[in-house]
C-alpha cells in the first residue's frame, strides 16, 4: 500500500497532545495503523509532550501520596494483553467500534449506491463510515468547517485527485467538490466532519438534513 | 539536590519490570508525580483531582513497566503518554483510540520488524536539543498544543494570529524536530 496523502502535522500534533477529541482521534490512530512515517511523526511529537513534562515546575504531592501508592502495589491488576496479528482490513483502532469484519457492518442506506454508519460524535464533530459503489458518490457540495476522510477499502476521486487505501483526504470550507467511488470494489471510508456539509440544490440538501450530513 | 539522569530513571523502570524494585519505583514516584500533577493542574484539573490522577498514573507506571522499552521512548515520554490517556479518559470522558506499537498487524510492520536502526532513546535526546533551540515563536505554539487543551483555531485566536500561521509554525516545527531524529520526510 502506498500513501499519498497523510493528514496534516497540526492533526498528528493535536492527537500527540491529547487535544484532538475521540471522533478525529479516531480517524489518526486508524490511519496511523497504516502509515509508519506518521506514527514517526506522532513520536516525535510524544516526544517533545515528555520533554514539556520533564520540564515542568513540579507541584507538590500530598505527605501520605507514596504511602497510599505503596499500600496499592499488590492489588491485583488486569493482566497485560499483548496484540496478535490479525489479518483484517479494520485497522487496529477501529474493531473497537466496528469488530475485525468490515462485512459485517449493518449499513444504513442514504441514496442507492450510498450507505454510511454512525461511529462516535463528540463537540459536534462526527465520525461514520460511508459505503460508495462505484459510480455512486456524495453531491456537490461546500463544507462550513473542515472534513477528513479516511480511505479504508476501495478508492474514490474528485476534483483535488484520487484517494486509495491509507490516504486521508482534508477540505476545508473553500473547496467545492462532489467525491466519486471509482470502478472496482466498493470504497469504504471513515469520514469526520467538524459541520454539516452544505449542499448545492434541493434534493441533496433534503437527504443531507435526513442523514446529518 | 540533582534530578536522576534520563538513563537513570529508564533504568529504574525496567528494574521495577524485571524485579518489582521498590526502592527504584521511589525514584520514579519522587521524580514523576509532582511533574504529572503539575500537568494536569496546567489543563484544569483540581488540586485534589490532579493528586488523584497522579497517583493513578505511577500505579499504572508500576503495573506496566514490563510494556516500557527504551529503545522506543524514554521514561518522561512513556509517563507522558501514561497521563495524557487518564486525562481523557477520566476528565473528558472519551475513548482514546490508540495504537499499540507492538501490535504486528501495524502497517508497514512494526518498525523493529522491518530492522530500523533508529535508536529512539539517543533520537530522543537529539529531540530534547532541536526542542530547546527552536524559535521562541514556534516553541510556544507547540508548547500550547501540550499544555492548553485548545484546538489550533482557539490558539490562533488567543495569540491574536491566523490559523494558517499556526498551522505554518508547527509545520516548521516539527520539520525541525524530524530532522533532528534523523528521519528523512
Ligand atoms: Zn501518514
């Protein structure tokens, strides 16, 4: 698999932080799965989060704070599970949502051609996988903040280019576009998006309100 | 008194994983804790939460030291990933959907599978100086990413510029921090 389109380093650093919430942190940690020169650069950016903690002025435990860990240090705890291979086209942080099987997935019909299926929303943005078949796609539309969409099976192509496997693709408010499936199998992606799309003409902006698009 | 070297407190968590040392979990304890609530009280935690959750994320450095390994990331970075992910999950409530870097169905496999070389721990200190010697106007922002959970937009708003240069500073920044661990972009 080879990745074109990485999402952007403010993206990966608001993830490094703990900043970015579950939706988008959701959409990182899957494409991360994929991508080992993003997961260098999440590192590095955990990195510099160890630095700024070494760095830190400490601020004083409480007296009895060690003791009180220390009467804790032979509870039981859960054993430490280590991960498996797993020959899966869910990327690791996904089958949390989703289990291992892509196929399984009970999809919500949009239009024909067009399903999608609600993951997490938190602070308003929301994260779902779209199904396209070929030929099917999502009107033209604008976005009023900013989208990411994470190729996981499939690939679909719009204005901007094509985007395959691994590849996250970012709009945000001043591109107008109308994403295609391309031929082949059915393109499954992981979208989130910060705001309802805005869409141009009557009925796709019914099935937009529907849907929460 | 000396703070213990990065080498010292690596050293003291891979003793709790291999003998469940005591006496080296006090180094730990006494170096981290005072630095992790300090942490949490910077994002907004309450003096007696912060106590909570640092206590927590030393247990969690005592249950877990057998996950640690120094080749990938040194003590501060593991702890801090330790805290950060309590953060979420008992302060905002969320999931964090997160990776395990062992885990082999990464792709492309994980890197020591695939032979790197890079030696994290000595990538780490390179980071430390590259960190250090940044321009004061990009140093902030990502400084601000760590410690004031704000998305970049609020950042930009707060330091009175434009999101595209928040955007730009972290991208030189971190371009910095990259070239500093050796790794072409
Ligand atoms: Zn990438």
């Amino acid at each position: 698999m080879s990745i074109a389109h990485h999402p952007g380093e403010e993206l990966l650093l608001s993830y490094a932080s703990g900043a970015a919430n579950e939706a988008v942190a959701l959409l990182v940690a899957s494409h991360l799965a994929l991508c080992r020169q993003c997961r260098l650069v999440v590192a590095s950016s955990e990195a510099a989060g160890g630095s700024l903690l070494e760095d830190i002025p400490p601020v004083a435990m409480s007296a009895q704070a060690y003791q009180s860990v220390l009467s804790r240090l032979d509870e039981p705890a859960a054993a430490i599970v280590r991960s498996a291979h797993l020959d899966s086209s869910v990327p690791a942080p996904l089958r949390a949502y989703i289990g291992n099987d892509i196929d399984g997935i009970a999809w919500r019909p949009i239009v024909s051609g067009l399903a999608h299926y609600p993951l997490v929303t938190r602070d308003g943005v929301r994260a779902r996988l779209i199904r396209a078949e070929p030929g099917a796609g999502v009107a033209p539309h604008t976005h009023r903040g900013e989208e990411w969409t994470l190729v996981l099976t499939g690939s679909f192509s719009d204005v901007t280019g094509r985007y395959g496997p691994g590849d996250v693709q970012t709009t945000t408010p001043d591109i107008e576009h109308q994403p295609t499936a391309d031929p082949g199998p059915a393109c499954i992606n992981l979208a989130v998006t910060d705001a309802p799309l805005v869409f141009r003409g009557f009925l796709p902006k019914l099935v937009g309100k529907m849907f929460g698009f | 008194m000396t703070l213990p070297s990065v080498d010292r407190l690596n050293a003291a968590i891979c003793a709790i994983a291999a003998t469940r040392d005591r006496a080296a979990f006090q180094i730990v304890f006494d170096h981290f804790a005072p630095r992790v609530k300090s942490y949490l009280v910077r994002l907004g935690a309450s003096a007696p939460l912060a106590e909570d959750l640092a206590q927590e994320a030393l247990l969690t450095v005592w249950r877990k030291a057998a996950l640690f390994d120094p080749a990938r990331a040194s003590a501060s970075t593991w702890i801090f990933t330790i805290a950060r992910n309590l953060r979420i999950d008992a302060i905002r409530r969320e999931r964090r959907p997160d990776l395990d870097p062992n885990d082999p169905s990464l792709q492309p496999e994980a890197e020591r599978d695939a032979g790197d070389s890079l030696d994290w721990g000595k990538a780490e200190d390179r980071l430390r100086t590259a960190l250090a010697a940044l321009p004061k106007e990009q140093a902030e922002i990502i400084s601000l990413s760590f410690l004031a959970e704000k998305p970049h937009s609020a950042i930009a708003a707060e330091l009175g510029l434009p999101l595209g240069t928040v955007k730009s500073r972290i991208r030189l920044a971190m371009a910095r921090l990259r070239l500093a661990l050796g790794d072409s972009p």
